[in-house]
RNA sequence: GGUCGCGUGGCCGAGCGGUUAGGCAGAGGUCUGCAAAACCUUGUACACCAGUUCGAAUCUGGUCGCGACCUCCA
C-alpha cells in the first residue's frame, strides 16, 4: 500500500480535499445506477467507467471498499406522473417486473463488455420497500414531512428554516426555487410550497407498481431508494457518495434532505459527480438525432462514425479525458485513441521479451519516474488523461530499450522486474484495460505464423523479395501486419 | 429568465501564476531490399479587450461564443 495522500474533488465543499475514510482502511463507496426501462445509454457507461476506475484505484491502494450501486425499478416519475417501468411494460405488453429484468440483463452485459468490476451490493429499489416506508415514517415523526391525501411530501422550507442547508450541493436558493419552478407536476396543489418533493405517492388504480403503506397504496418517491439503501448498507454516513451530474439537482440534493431529515445527519462526506458525454460538441439527446448506442460504435453503423470501434478503444477514449470534464465523442477523436491504444497493448507484449544483464542501474530513475508517476496522478482525484502520459513515456522507453537505443543492461533486474510487474498492472488492474487481438491468437495460429514467417525468411535471405512480399502483401489481406525487425520478424492481427 | 461551467496548436485532451502534458495527424531524420513499426528532432496553442504582477493560458473586470442544470436523465 502506497503512503500517498489520495485527493478528491468534493462537489459538497467544492474542493479538492485529502480523503480520510471513516474508519482506516475501509471505504464505503454509493454509486447512483440507471433506472432500467431501456437499453443502456453510451453516457451511463462513461458515468460507470469512470466510479469502476475510482474503485479499482482504490482496491490498488490497499483498500478494503464496498461499493454499492442500485438498480432503480421504481419510483422514476415521467411529466405525465407514471412510472418509466410502468410504461416500459405497457409498450413491450410485459409484466414490470419483465422490463426490469430484461434491461438489467442489458445493462450487466454491457458493462462486462467494458471490463468493469461487478459492485460488491448492486440493491434495487423494489426490494427495499419497507426500509423506504419505514425512512417516510421517520421523516414524518421528525417532523419534516407531511401527509396530503395519500400521498406524503417532504417539507423543504420547514426542513431549511431548521438545518440551513436545503440547496448547498447544488448551490440552490430555496427562495429562488419557489419562483422558478413550474407549475406542470401533478398533484402540485397538495404541496405547501412548489419545492417540496414526494416521498410516498398515492397511486391511481389503473398503476400497475404499489405496495401499501400506512397513508395510501402506492409507491416510493424515487430520491428516496438511494437514501435508504446507502443507509441500510454502508451506514448513516459514509465515504463517497458518486453519480453523474445531472443528478446533482434535484436528486442529490433531496437525498441528502431525507437523509439529514430521518437521521439528522450527512449522507456522506464526499459527493463525487462525472461531467456528460457529448458527441460533436454537444450532449447526446435522442430527439434531435445527436445519439449513438454502444452496439452502433462496435458496428460502426452510424453516420457519425467511419467505422466500428472496439469497447476498449472507447473506453481508452474516455480515460484520457478527466471525469468531471466533459468529453466529446468524435470520429477523430476515437480514431487517435484506436492507434494510441494499440501501441500501449503493443508496447506491453514487448515488455515481455525484455531481459537485463543487470550490469548497471543507470537508467532505473527514468523507469521509476514514471512508474511513480502513475501513482501520484491517479493520487490527483484520479487523473486518468495525466497517469495515461505517464504510461506513454514508459512505452517510449520500453520501445527504445528493444531498439537499442537505450541500453537494457542499464537497468538493474529488481527495476526490469517492478517494470514488468506495475506497467501491465496500471493497465489491467487500474484503468481496466485488457488486450483485446489476444482472444484471436491461439496457439495453432501462433505456430502457422512462425512457420509461413520462417518460409519468408528463407526468401528473404535470397533476396527473393517477389516470394517475401507476396507472402507480405496476402497476410495483410487477411488482417495481419507483418514487421521486420533487427531480430527477425513479428505479426499482429489488427 | 435564474444558477454553474467552459472556450488551449490540424483534431482529441491535460495543465490553472514562471519549468515538455500526452495521444493522433503533419514535417525532417535514423533504421530498412522495399514497406510497416520503432526511435530522434520539429510546430505559430492558450476566444477577444483591458487590468493586477518582475512574470498570466493560469488571477481580476468586461465583451463575444458554447454548454450543462433549473423538468426525467449518467
């Protein structure tokens, strides 16, 4: 475990602090997942990429971390007042319980496709109705909520006027909102004041998702899942709470009320939040045609790319910009990433044939620098684009140590050895990235390879180049780039 | 309308008072049968206008442009 102190950007101080978890060695970690009523937007995998590698950083450091993320199946209200679930299933002629699961199946696929670790509690909103009603209950005997014809709403100006601190993650003014919220919720009338929010609704009849309480059948207000589920599993306060940004108002925002509201106190002491995904400069939106969908990008069958791109492109793509920066998806952009992406995964694999006399330690500073630096700029609120120049200086030096160039007896084995051990580890353990042309490689291709490149050898040692390059040329025809090197030649599939 | 953020070289994208970000593309070179790869060298960059400072892409004020949130959203 490094001694480095481990920065974040606290979105509720608006700083960046030292983290210091609760208890020594331990993080709690809450993660806001996606509501399940359609397939996975290409913004929810930035978003999850970006916690997986805050949660893979912080297993590296030595952490024991339980990372928590829901499923929300319930409880997400549309302008029209019925539940996304509700309405996925009425469009597909599924039971809700259907759509849930049908998209949950989706969205674990794709985040396997991006490599990202499984959380260690992954709750849904549905099977913490209970605890929820118990949280509402609560929030009413505290005095912060109030009960109108079924329905129960948390009372924002009673709750501000005593805890002074309704709007502070989001920078809100309460008095503000009265005036710019509008008027199209339903039920608005049974609200004292226009910033009040449900914690329980009523349900109309024909409402396929309710479940009875103590004020009327009905359903969970949606902030509500997070605050009882962040409780019931990582504590009354906790490390890290993260989500996208978009999230910051009002859901956030009302979580943190519930959570001071029931239990008098912060939810958490770091909120983390990820910045939007664009695409060609603006964010992503269905409407206006400005989308594109994972599948469409491994396909490539989009009109705003020229070609299919592999998830781990995508997701290099996404690391070398910060999290809470926005990153604009382009053809261009994704093009660059593809070749940096390559040569890192290539520099890897000659990492591996590197041997040392271990004649001198000349050089093992420059190795250590930036394997070092990899630390510390992930150490800086997890600086993925900072940690990832860091790499490419050790590709440099591992390409330059195969050419000669540098001299590889100059670096001592025990360095060689950190070399070889931390440079794929930052890749596969960190940043989560593996070597995606190793899955065509088998072992009967490998030697079909060695004995058609020994038979152009043999061509070549006669100065034959029509047979040499005619071998060259049909390789590159069927996806495999031949290169002759000082030490003969090697091939990769592309 | 309110709140917040951003405008960096051909593209993506870090940095946020003085020191090379990085990737991709371009140019020159080394190597090579040729090619590819690799390595070395290389570029006029910080929206605009004032100001603070010995010194500003980085701080302050203004102008223009863009975006996010305020309503479901990762």
């Amino acid at each position: 475990m490094k001694s480095k102190e481990l920065l974040l950007q606290n979105s509720l101080t608006k700083k960046k602090e030292v983290f210091k978890p609760i208890n020594e060695g331990f993080v709690g970690m809450y993660v806001c997942g996606p509501t399940v009523y359609s397939d996975v937007h290409l913004g929810n995998v930035r978003t999850f990429v970006s916690f997986d590698i805050m949660y893979r950083f912080l297993l590296f450091l030595g952490y024991k971390v339980r990372y928590v993320r829901n499923i929300t199946d319930v409880g997400h209200l549309l302008d029209d007042g019925e539940d996304r679930i509700s309405k996925g299933a009425r469009a597909d002629k599924l039971e809700p319980m259907e759509v849930v699961q049908k998209y949950t199946n989706g969205f674990h696929k794709m985040m396997d496709i991006f490599n990202t670790k499984k959380p260690s509690i992954e709750p849904r909103a549905t099977q913490h109705i209970i605890e929820q009603i118990e949280m509402v209950q609560q929030i009413i005997d505290n005095g912060y909520a109030y009960e109108a014809n079924g329905s129960v709403y948390f009372d924002t100006l009673k709750f501000n006027e005593e805890k002074k601190c309704y709007g502070k993650l989001s920078g809100r003014v309460i008095d503000e909102l009265l005036v710019e919220t509008r008027d199209n919720l339903k039920n608005q009338s049974e609200k004292k004041h226009p910033s009040d929010f449900a914690i329980w609704m009523k349900a109309a009849p024909d409402h396929l998702m309710k479940w009875n309480s103590p004020w009327s059948v009905g359903f969970p207000g949606w902030h509500l899942e997070c605050s009882v589920m962040s409780t019931k599993y990582l504590g009354e306060t906790f490390d890290i709470h993260g989500g996208g940004n978009d999230l910051k108002f009002p859901h956030h925002e009302n979580e943190v009320a519930q959570n001071v509201g029931a239990c008098n106190c912060q939810p958490c002491n770091y909120w983390l939040h990820t910045n939007m995904l664009l695409m060609n400069g603006r964010k992503m939106s269905k409407s206006d045609g400005n989308t594109i969908t994972p599948q469409q990008l491994f396909t490539g069958d989009s009109p705003h790319i020229t070609k299919a791109y592999s998830p781990m492109v995508i997701k290099f793509f996404m690391l070398q910009s910060h999290y809470s920066s926005t990153n604009d998806l382009t053809d261009d952009g994704l093009l660059a990433a593809e070749k940096g992406y390559k040569r890192l995964m290539e520099a890897q694999k000659t990492l591996e044939g590197l041997v040392s006399k271990d004649s001198s330690a000349e050089l093992d500073a420059d190795i250590n620098k930036p394997l070092d630096g990899f630390i510390d700029e992930m150490c800086d609120d997890f600086n993925t684009p900072r940690a990832i120049a860091q790499l490419f200086d050790l590709v440099t030096k591992i390409n330059s140590l195969k050419e000669g160039h540098l001299d590889i007896n100059k670096v001592s084995n025990s360095t060689l050895t950190r070399l070889k051990t931390d440079f794929p580890r930052y890749i596969d353990e960190v940043l989560g990235l593996t070597n995606e042309s190793d899955g065509g490689n088998t072992a009967a291709l490998d030697e079909v390879m060695q004995l058609v490149l020994e038979l152009r050898q043999d061509a070549r040692a006669e100065k034959n180049w029509g047979v040499s390059d005619k071998i060259r040329d049909a390789l590159a025809a069927a996806n495999i780039t031949v290169k002759d090197g000082k030490e003969g030649s090697s091939w990769t599939m592309n």
